[in-house]
C-alpha cells in the first residue's frame, strides 16, 4: 500500500481529518485546516468551490494522484473527493511521503512538504520559547 494513503488512514483513525467538501469546507472557515487534499478525478466545480474556501486562509491545496474511489478507500468510504486535515504533523508527513513518492517535481508536492516543515518548525521554537516575565500576585 501506498505510504501516503496509510498516512490518510492515520489520520482517519486519530479524528484529525474532516471528508467531503462540506466538512472540509467547516474546517477550513474555523481556520484550523492545515492541509487541503482534492481527489485527481475532482471535478472543476469541486476544485473551484475548495480554491475559494481556502482563498485569505493559509492551507495549502494539494491535488492527489489518487481518485475518489482510491481515496475513499483509504479514508474507510465508497467515494471521497475532498478532504482536510488538521493536524500539522500528519500534514506535513503526507506532503513529505507526497514529494517523495511523486516521479515529476511539477506538482508541487516538494514546496508544500518545505512549506509545511517550515510552519512546523517556527510553532516549536515558539512553544519552546523563554516566556516574558510574569506578574507577581499581591
């Protein structure tokens, strides 16, 4: 099986990726979609509804090279042409097994899997950050 796609079941199982564009579209607007996945077979409407969801949100939108029905059977259903993914890490190691796996570098698979490690990056040096000085309670 394909890397990438177990890393779709992953992420199925620990409850961080939301399915169908309506979901997707949920996660998107609360701001919490690190990642936005389309099927190869989607259709331009698909497409063109998701691009505008994303539009003033920073979630890249990556097209699989794997159909609904492929992507629907790794995510444990019949069909799935949308999907969004909330959690940076998991995010950022499909887009890594994507770059990697992928035979063309035109797809952009490269620059969303550097994009990603960079975001994951700045968020651990913030949470390991010396904190500012902190009040004392009278």
């Amino acid at each position: 099986m394909n890397k990438a796609l177990q890393y779709l079941g992953l992420a199925r199982k620990s409850g961080s990726i939301e399915l169908g564009e309506e979901n997707a579209k949920a996660l998107i607007k609360a701001g919490k979609a690190r990642l936005v996945l389309l099927a190869a077979d989607a259709s331009e409407g698909v497409t063109k509804r998701v691009n505008g969801y994303v539009y003033g949100f920073r979630a890249p939108v990556l097209r699989l090279p794997f159909d609904a029905s492929e992507l629907g059977g790794a995510l444990g259903r019949a069909k799935c042409s949308a999907a969004a993914i909330s959690d940076l890490g998991l995010a950022a190691a499909l887009t890594a097994a994507l770059a990697e796996e992928s035979d063309s570098g035109d797809e952009g698979y490269a620059e969303a899997a550097r994009e990603l490690a960079e975001k994951q990056a700045r968020i651990a040096a913030r949470k390991t950050a010396k904190p500012g000085k902190r009040r004392k309670s009278e």
